[in-house]
C-alpha cells in the first residue's frame, strides 16, 4: 500500500461526493422541471409520472454522492489503520531483534 496515494484518493472521493451531491441539489432547485410545458390539465397524467421519474432518479443521484463521499472516508481511515499496523508490526520486528523488511510497504 501506498498510503500517501491512498490519502490523497481518498480525500478526491470525498471532494468528488461533494461535487456530486452539490450538482443533485441545484437540479433538485427550479422545482418540478414540468412548468415550462405550458400545461392546461391535459398533460398533469404525464407530467405526474415525469415528477415521480424525476425524483426517484434525484434520490438515487444523492445517495450515489453519498456512497462516493463514504468510500473515500473509508478509504482514508483504512490507511491510517494499516499505516498504523505496519509501524506497530516493524516495531516488534525491530524489538525481536530482526530487521524488517520494507520492501512489501
């Protein structure tokens, strides 16, 4: 592992999440997306199944943003954790008396 990459992929998922999550919330912003069709009563079938497409797509976009965001969270705390490890583990190498072999970090 490298974990300075790592670190930094996680901190991009994490801005990405954002980015993404930002992006849902400006669509979800002028309303209904239905009121420039002009409609007198005729088209509030379609436009009723339009807003329900719409917004079960906008709900999966936001979760999607924070899923992205979650996994770069998780990215960086799982390197942290096994940076941790790895120190912890050469340090009882280095205690035994042995010489740890870094070539594997």
């Amino acid at each position: 592992m490298t974990h300075g990459i790592l670190e930094v992929t996680g901190s991009h998922l994490r801005i990405h999440g954002e980015e993404y999550a930002s992006a849902v919330r400006r669509l979800r912003e002028p309303g209904d997306g239905a009121e420039s069709w002009g409609d007198t009563g005729l088209l509030s079938p379609v436009v009723s199944a339009y807003t329900q497409c719409k917004n079960t797509a906008l709900d999966t976009f936001t979760h999607m943003g924070t899923v992205i965001g979650g996994t770069g969270d998780a990215v960086s705390i799982s390197t942290g954790r096994v940076s941790y490890l790895e120190g912890d583990m050469a340090g009882e190498i280095d205690r035994l008396g042995g010489e740890p072999d870094t070539s594997w970090t």
